[in-house]
C-alpha cells in the first residue's frame, strides 16, 4: 500500500470511463425532455431540469441531500404530483439511460487496476459528481467495466448534500468512510472539479493527464506504477 494513505477517491467520466462529454450531456437532457414530454414540453423540462441541476451544485446546506435540493426546486416549478411524474423518471433510468452507452467507451486497465487496489485493502471511492441518481451511476460504472460490490462507497445524488467543485463534498466522504484527509488520495482529470478542491480539504491528489508542474500527475497506467512503486 502506498505509505499513510487508506483511501483512494477515483472520478468516473474520463478517469475510468471515456466519455464523451459533448455529445452525452445534451442526449441525455434531450432524451429525458422528450420522455417526460406529457408533462412540460421537452425544451421547458430541459431547461427546468438545468436549474435544479444549478441548486445542487450552489447549495451548502448539510441538512439537505442532493436529491432533496433538487427535487424541492422542481416540483416548486412543476405543475404536477410526485406520484404521477416519478414512475415515469424510474422507467428512463432502468430503460432509456442505458441507450447512452454509445457515447462511453471502457478504458484499457481500468478494472486490472481497481482489482489489484482491492487486493491491496485499500478503501475504494467512486467520487464522481453526485448530479445523478444512483441507478444512473450505477450503469456507468458498468460501462466502464466494473462492478458497484469493488466500491467501499459510491456518490449519488440520494447520499450526498454537497457537489463539486465544493471541497465540502470530499469532506462528506472522508467522514463517511472514516479516514483523515491525509491518508487519502483523490484521483481524476479535472484540476477544477478534482484536484483543486480536494487539495483544499487536505487530500493527496493524482492528476491524471495533468500538466502543472510540481503535482504528481500522468495516465491511469502511470497512477497503477505510481501506487506499486511509492513507500
């Protein structure tokens, strides 16, 4: 095991999984508005599910979850009832959201590499930007060619009250899996989303594809050699 550190924290999209940001985000908005179309039309459902989107990521409050914030917000600005809508959100999930794996590809030794950090006890995070249900997360993991069962914890919108780039949210996890700061690493691609506001709540970074000097930072394979050879 790499020296003090019991924890490593691994983002989702472009860190186990090559995703297509550009193309994915808008299908996936356009395929959502378009199912949920009997209730707003697919532009307004868009639109209305960007801005609850907005209330996740700009809250800070503990007392309330992801989905809680998000939830809240679009029923306030929904004529309809929960019970009508949400049968409907759970078919999208369970049928229509695994269409979107055509704008994923798996990484080459992803799953070689979260085996051999379970062989080495470390405790594994999923820590990708809660935003998502969990059966929505769920399916990418299995995009990218792994298992939830590999995972001491997983991000959702259901069981987190903070997202990135708030450093709070790597707070939230530590506290979770009951490990310090210090002895946890935060692995991902993103300086904006990752590295910098899990720097910020004290974690140890790996910066995958990163540029900056003085950072440790390279491919997924590097990170695996980093991890067998660091004392």
């Amino acid at each position: 095991m790499l020296k003090n550190v019991e924890a490593v924290l691994l983002d989702l999209d472009d860190t186990l999984l090559d995703t297509n940001i550009e193309a994915f985000v808008p299908r996936y908005l356009q395929a959502l508005g378009h199912h949920l179309h009997k209730f707003l039309p697919p532009d307004d459902m868009i639109q209305l599910i960007l801005q609850a989107t907005r209330q996740m990521v700009q809250n800070n409050d503990a007392s309330r979850t992801n989905e809680q914030v998000f939830m809240e917000y679009f029923f306030k600005h929904l004529d309809v009832q929960p019970a009508d809508i949400l049968p409907h959100i759970k078919y999208f999930y369970d049928q229509l959201f695994p269409e979107l794996q055509t704008y994923t590809k798996p990484i080459d030794g992803v799953s070689d590499l979260v085996n051999t950090l379970v062989r080495q006890k470390y405790k594994l995070v999923i820590a990708t930007n809660p935003l998502f249900p969990a059966k929505a997360i769920y399916h990418r993991i299995r995009w990218a060619g792994l298992t939830e069962e590999s995972f001491n914890l997983i991000t959702t919108y259901e069981n987190s009250h903070f997202t990135k780039p708030n450093y709070r949210y790597f707070e939230e996890i530590l506290a979770q899996i009951q490990v310090k700061p210090q002895h946890a690493i935060m692995v991902g691609d993103d300086p904006l989303n990752d590295i910098k506001p899990a720097d910020k709540a004290g974690l140890q970074t790996f910066w995958i594809n990163g540029k900056d000097k003085g950072t440790n930072k390279g491919t997924l394979s590097d990170f695996q050699k980093w991890i067998a050879t660091a004392q």
